[in-house]
C-alpha cells in the first residue's frame, strides 16, 4: 500500500470533512471502550496480569536470538520451514517462491498486518496470483480497495448502507431483489461467496498472534474461523510473522492471551484461538502438506536497545487506538499507512524514518489514556516525546514552530522577562475575547480556532497565582 504518512495534515482534513466517516467512528467512540471497561473490571487479576505480560516480553526481547533459533528448530522437528526476511521485499520474494513452488493461481488469506506491510496483495496480483482476503472486515476493504483504518476491525469506517452497496456492485450473479438490510443477511452473502474460495486455494496465508519457541507453534485468534478454513484446506500453509511475534512457552501465551481479548474487544477469549505447529501429519484428519513461516525484520532489530524497544512488546490489541481522541476524530487512513493511531505512531517511524513519519507523533494530546489501557503497559507518551525531540534535532519541524519554540526557550531562560510577556499577553487576549470570553480567530493560533474557539484566560496567570499562594503561607 502506498505510504502517505507525511501527508498526514491533509488526510486528516479530509477525513474531518468526511460525514460519513464521522459517522463511522462513532462506534469507535462507544463499543470498544465499554466492552474493555466492563470485562477488566470483572477480572480481579487483570492488573496483575498486565504486568506478567509486560514482563514476559522484557524478557523474551532481552533474549531474542536465542528464542528464535530456539523456534526455528522446533519448526523444522516438526517438518515445517522457516525463511528469514531482512526487508519486505525479502519477504515477498519468499512468497512468490512458495506459491509458484505450489503453481498458485488463488491465495486465501487471514487478516495479517504484516501482509499489509510488505504490501503482499498488489504483489502477488502483479504476478497473476489471485489473493482473496476471508477476514470480513478485510473482504470488504479489498472489495473498495481500501487499506484497513484499524487493526482489529479494519472496515470500521465503513457504514452498512455503503457495504450493500458495494456486495450488490460485486456479487453481481446474484438476485437482484435479496434482501440485505441486515448485518446477518451481509455476513450471510459473504460466506456463500468466500465458502468456495477456500476449496479452490492453492495456498494459505496467515498471520501470526505469537509464535511459539517452546513447541515451534503459531498462534492466531479469530472471532469468525476464516483463519482456520485458510491454514487446514490449502496444500500449503503460509505464516506471516515478524520476529517480536515470539514467544517463549505455551504457558506464556496462555498469560497473555487473557488480556489480548479484554483488550481487543471486551471479550474474555477470541472465539478462536488456534494452535498449528507443522504440516499435515500421518494421524490428522486435515491440514496443509508444506507448512511455511516467514519470519520478517524489516527494522524492528534497529529498535533494540534503542527508547523505542518497548515498543516490540506490542500484541496489536487495538486498545490505544480504541481510546485515542485524536483516532477518534480522524480514522485509521490518515495516518497513511499500515499503522494507524499511537501505536503507529511510535511504530511508523520506527520502520519507515522520522523523514516519512514525523508527523504522527505530534498527533497527539498526550492525555496518557493509550498507555493506560495498554495490555503490555507501553509507555507511547514518552516514545512519542522522543520521535519529537528527534524531529527537532534533525530539523524537520516547520520553520515557523521551530522559531516559535526558540523564542519560547529564549524568554523562558529570563524569568522576569518571561513573566512580564506572559502578563502582558495574557491580559490583551482577555481584552479581545471581550464579553464572549473566547476568541474565533487569533494570530498565531490558526490551528486551533480554525475547529474551535480559544477560551480567554480570567483572572491572574499561574505564577501570579503561585507566588500569592506562596505569600498567603508564609
């Protein structure tokens, strides 16, 4: 998918122009944060939960070469195949070998955001390899060809009206006059047309929750089963993974996946939660003949040992997304790639440069709910403070911020100056908000009373007020 992250002004102008977007993002604002809410609450361990999480991955990063060559053998024991994939590139060659290995001609796919970030579809379609998406949140963006706005529901910024409209547009061999006015009669249509797609595939691509070092099994939790139907009824299975995803034991996993749901979708446990570990062996019922996992760098070792290393204990639960206002007010497809909200706003950077991601770490307000309700206690105010301070340093900021900051740091090192200005302006904004109290328009402040007024302050400043505090003590 193309990259449009330093356009993230412009994409999230439009996307607060978009009426039926707002709309959308509505049921962000609402479903997500109740169901987390009510579901924590209900878990009395949930904090303590949290924390062994966050500890298993400190430890799991800490020891990373080692669980990874320990997955690797535990893998080919098991008669599977590993490929190392420095760049995305790496890893779509590996793919195109593997299909073309298996004469490929129709790909079924689980929803993968490592897919989306080695842009596998567009590649495989340029080598006349159909791939079909069967998550239905992903089914209904590859139909619009859109790129998912959300990790865990990707079609969330699409209304029901526009998903009838575009399954009436595609499954055009249908009746004319069905009814599909109801969420089931739209998940009905898309079964009956996805069911035969998984018994013509020539191969299986999934993702990857965790894999594990201990047994070399990947994980996958799914609340509709596609994931299955694509990794047992293809010749060959398909993981996509990058190398965080490991996970030391099946103990571990089972820990963390008792605050991945919570944290998701408000639910205790996904209604699938899938173990595979291997091809298809002798005593088994169904399952792929060749089982394949791609394990993906591109960047993430960069990251270790950096202040941007917590960010690999990351399970792509959605939560901070889910709770961020500034996700709230825009969507997913403003931040211009694969990772949206202030995950992808510290991940972004990360993998593709502060050149192409700077702007998304200066979207935030810094309200600290993200880190608050992260499963793996991620601190991403901080991490995002320091992308902006790298910005900074490199330049990058627009020349008017960058003086503004300057002539701030220049008063602020004179305090007497700093607090005659800060009186001064201070009181001749409060004379132009007049009897309103708050102003429509004011120099330098064109960002914000271009969506809202700017409240005039009242009364004396904060250290006018620190200082009559101090004198009323002593």
């Amino acid at each position: 998918m193309k990259n449009t992250t330093p356009q993230f002004k412009s994409n999230a102008a439009e996307a607060l122009a978009d009426q039926q977007l707002q709309k959308a993002l509505g049921n962000v604002r609402v479903g997500f944060i109740e169901k987390r809410q009510i579901v924590a609450d209900a878990l009395p361990e949930f904090e303590a939960l949290r924390d062994n999480a966050r500890d298993i991955k400190n430890h799991t990063l800490a020891h990373l070469d080692l669980y990874l060559e320990a997955y690797c053998e535990k893998v080919e024991e098991s008669g599977g195949h590993v490929h190392w994939a420095q760049t995305a590139q790496d890893a779509r060659s590996i793919v195109l070998d593997i299909c073309r290995k298996a004469n490929a001609r129709t790909v079924t796919k689980g929803k993968s955001m490592i897919s989306e970030e080695i842009a596998i579809n567009d590649f495989l379609e340029e080598q006349g390899i159909e791939p079909v998406e069967t998550d239905l949140g992903e089914y209904i963006i590859q139909l619009r060809g859109e790129a998912p706005s959300h990790i865990i529901a990707p079609a969330v910024h699409v209304l029901k009206e526009q998903i009838e409209e575009d399954f009436r547009a595609e499954h055009s061999h249908l009746k004319a006059d069905r009814n599909l006015d109801e969420p089931e009669t739209l998940l009905d249509e898309a079964r009956t047309v996805l069911r035969q797609k998984f018994l013509d595939a020539d191969v299986g691509i999934t993702g990857a929750n965790f894999l594990v070092a201990e047994t070399g099994t990947s994980v996958i939790v799914t609340n509709e089963g596609n994931g299955d139907l694509t990794q047992t009824l293809p010749k060959v299975h398909i993981v996509l993974a990058s190398i965080e995803k490991i996970t030391p034991t099946l103990e571990d996993v089972s820990q963390i996946l008792r605050v991945l749901a919570r944290s998701a979708t408000g639910q205790e446990m996904s209604v699938y939660t899938t173990f595979s570990t291997g091809p298809r062996r002798e005593q088994d019922v169904d399952g792929p003949q060749e089982y394949h996992v791609v394990l993906l760098d591109n960047g993430r070792t960069n990251m270790i040992g950096t202040e941007f290393q917590d960010m690999l204990r990351c399970i792509r639960c959605g939560a901070c997304m889910n709770h961020c206002p500034v996700y709230h007010a825009v969507g997913g497809h403003a931040y211009g790639w694969v990772y949206p909200g202030p995950m992808g706003a510290v991940l972004t950077p990360s993998l593709e440069g502060v050149e192409k991601g700077g702007n998304l770490p200066n979207a935030s307000t810094f309200c600290g709910r993200c880190e608050s309700v992260c499963p793996m206690r991620i601190p991403l105010p901080k991490m995002m403070r320091h992308w902006r301070e790298r910005e900074f340093e490199r330049g990058l900021n627009p020349t008017v911020q960058r003086w503004g900051l300057k002539s701030w740091a220049w008063f602020a090192k004179r305090p007497r100056l700093y607090a005659l200005g800060s009186r001064l302006a201070m009181a001749s904004i409060a004379l132009l908000g007049g009897r309103k109290g708050r102003l429509s328009a004011l120099p330098l402040a064109g960002g914000w009373t271009k969506y809202r007024d700017l409240p005039a302050p009242e009364g004396k400043t904060f250290q006018q007020q620190w200082q009559s505090s101090r004198g009323a003590k002593s």
